[in-house]
C-alpha cells in the first residue's frame, strides 16, 4: 500500500455524509415518513374477503356476452 494512499469514498457517499453532517435527524424523519406510507397493520380476515369476492376478468374486456 502506498503511503499516501487513502480510501476512496465516492461523490454519493460523500453527499449523504454531508447530509446526515448537516441535519443529523435526517434518518429519523426518513423512518417517520415511510412508517406513515409503508408500515400499516393489514388485517388478513378483510384480505381474504376481498379475494374471495373477486370476479375474475374476461379475456377480452370490450367483448359483450351476447
């Protein structure tokens, strides 16, 4: 190794460091925002009902029976 080498951070990687530098609660604010989207309880009897009340689509939607 030589001696001035020194490890290679890439541009992306220095952009999130100067990131989390500046606004050290970034990370947190992150979590918060995908556990408003994300993260839900489901409730699995509803999911069933719903699938099971599904009709299923013809071959060709535009097509009367006739």
């Amino acid at each position: 190794m030589p001696l001035f080498w020194k490890p290679y951070t890439s541009d992306v990687s220095q952009l999130v460091a100067e990131l989390k530098a500046k606004k050290p609660t970034l990370e947190a604010e992150q979590r918060a925002g995908r556990a408003l989207l994300w993260d839900k309880n489901l409730d699995r009897q509803q999911q069933a009902q719903w699938r099971e009340a599904r009709v299923p689509q013809q071959p060709y939607v535009y097509q009367n029976k006739g």
